[in-house]
C-alpha cells in the first residue's frame, strides 16, 4: 500500500509514520525539514520537502503526479485560540489544497484528521454526543477544523471516499501531554491543581495515541465515508486527576475555589483568549460555556462503521503515560 502523509511528525503523526512503516507502507511524507524526522533502524520513507502554507509548497503539489493508495492529512495548527484568519488558511486551506491533491494525483482514499473541537460542546444530557450533533465550536480552532472537513467530505462525491476524524484528547507515551501536565500538578501543587475544582466535573473525550493510529488504519483499510469521533470513554478532569494522583502515589486533594479564585480563573481566561497570556489547560477546561461545559462524544457510530474500538482503558493508558514520563525524566514517582 502506497500513502502521502502529512503532520508525521506531531504527537499523532510521530506514533502513525511507525505504525505504517512497520506495516509495510511505502510511504511518502511532507515535511520541512526531513533531518528532524526520527524513523525506525531500517525503515525508508520518500521525503517531499515542503510547507504546506507556502506558495512554492503548493505548485510543487500541483505539479506533482504519482499515484497513492491513500492519503492522509493530519497537518494542522493548533494555536486554539489563535488567529481566526491564521487558522482558516492552514487548516481549512491547507485541507483543500490536499484535497486538490488527491483529485489531480487520482488517490484511492483520502483520510482527515480532524478534531472533537469541530463539534463544540454540550449540556450535561446531551453527552455523549454522536457524530450527528453539532455545538458551536468553542474557538477559532474548532471552527477551522469544522472548515477543513468540508472540502475534505466533497471528495467522495468526486469518486474518492473520504473520511474526517474527529479525534478526541490525545495522550500517551512519546509526548508532553494533558496526562502529564495533571501529574505535574499534583506533585507541584501548581495553579492546574489548586483550581481543578472549578472543572472537575467536566467530561473530556481522552484517547490513547495508539487507539488513534488503529482508527486512522482501520478508516484506510475500510469503504466507509463521513465524519467519526476517535475518542475513548468520557471522564471528567476529576476521575483523571484521580487515577493519575492514584498511579503516582499522590494524596488526592481537591481545593476549595474562593470567591477570589473564581474571579481570577474568569480574567484568566479571558486573557488567555486574546493573547494576553499564554494558553494552558485551565484556559482549554474553562473555555466553553457553563451551560455546555461538556467534550463527552461516542465511540458508537465509529465502531459500527469502522470496526474500531480503542483498546486501551484510561487507567491503563494514563499508567503507560506516566511510566513513560518518568523514564523521560518528565515526572518523577515511586
């Protein structure tokens, strides 16, 4: 099987390019530097030296004929509350540009990772949410990956089946995630701590990186075409911080917000929103409304259709986490 794979080289991206190699995929990958691709003893990737935003990046794509079983396109930018126009020209606009791609270089199957941030959020009784149901998304972000799904989608009605995965909060082995910025906290007592209880009761959607490589390969290899959500079971800020403080032998604790506290996490977030102050996980876990404080989606429709279900349960997906983290020399537990 023959790919053109975009984003290699980010947290999801890294753990794919391995799993395609080891699965005996040719595979060729934009990049722009391919010097800093880490790959497997052994393994040969084509490189197709680039950057997706530029101009010269993008004649070279039209120019370029050689035929892929697939492609994939997980290149994005993540800058959540970021430029709204910034961010429609990467992840919208770079999402058409490939899609152009598949058309001209005649791809068999086009795969897009898209993000849960796509849908919004929800109420309490509405989680978790089908791919069906859609909130307004929360930030810029989310609307341009909402954006980019659109030209990615049309290619089935050109005779290329495609899909857009939703993908849900990743975590796992191999790179500075949420899981290991909540150990941190706890072993630090940090400002993410102290506040937590202002959203502990707020369900996210985590997902083990190598849950996510299996749905992307299993969306490759299947007929399906849509939008799914790659998400593992729905837990909220509180039952992660638990398992983790548990895993790491932390006394749990969950503070009290004063009336203070509550007023600062609002300016906080609001600041976070304009660029005032750098964007961190209290900023993400407060962002949507308190009416609709909820990321909850289902695996259901993705399991049905794609014959996927991740495989990882979260206490074992946050143990290898933090196992790996702690021989990284990112936290340090018993």
């Amino acid at each position: 099987m023959k790919c053109f794979v975009t984003g290699g080289t980010g947290v999801v991206g890294r753990h794919f390019l391995r799993r395609l190699l080891s699965d005996g995929w040719s595979v060729t990958l934009l990049t722009r530097d391919p010097g800093k691709v880490r790959l497997p003893e052994g393994s040969k990737v084509d490189f197709f030296r680039g950057d997706l935003d530029s101009p010269e990046t993008a004649t070279a794509l039209d120019a370029h004929r050689e035929s892929y079983d697939t492609i994939f396109h997980l290149a994005a930018s993540l800058d959540y509350f970021g430029s709204r126009e910034t961010l429609f020209a990467t992840n919208a606009g770079g999402t058409g540009r490939m899609a152009r791609f598949a058309r001209q270089t005649s791809a068999r199957r086009f795969i897009h990772a898209s993000s849960i941030e796509a849908a919004g959020s929800f109420a309490l009784p509405e989680v978790p949410a089908e791919t069906s149901r859609l909130g307004p998304p929360i930030s810029a972000y989310g609307e341009s990956k909402l954006a980019a799904e659109q030209p990615a989608l049309a290619l089935t009605h050109d005779g290329i089946p495609a899909c857009s995965l939703r993908i849900g909060n990743v975590y796992g082995p191999g790179s500075f995630n949420f899981v290991v910025e909540f150990a941190h906290a706890l072993l630090s007592r940090s400002r993410l701590h102290e506040w937590r209880a202002a959203f502990d009761d707020r369900y996210i959607s985590p997902v083990h990186n190598a849950d996510v490589t299996d749905g992307l390969i299993a969306a490759a290899l299947g007929r399906q075409t849509g939008v799914f959500n790659l998400v593992g079971p729905a837990a909220t800020v509180g039952e992660i911080f638990e398992i983790t403080a548990d895993i790491t032998g932390t006394p749990p604790r969950r503070p009290v917000l004063s009336w203070f506290d509550r007023r600062w996490i609002a300016q906080h977030v609001s600041r976070a929103r304009v660029g005032m102050v750098p964007f961190d996980s209290v900023a993400y876990h407060m962002a949507p409304a308190a009416a609709r404080p909820h990321r909850a989606f289902s695996m259901e429709a993705s399991s049905r259709a794609l014959g996927w279900r991740p495989a990882w349960t979260l206490r074992n997906g946050i143990r290898d986490t933090l196992l790996w983290a702690r021989t990284a020399g990112h936290v340090h537990f018993e």
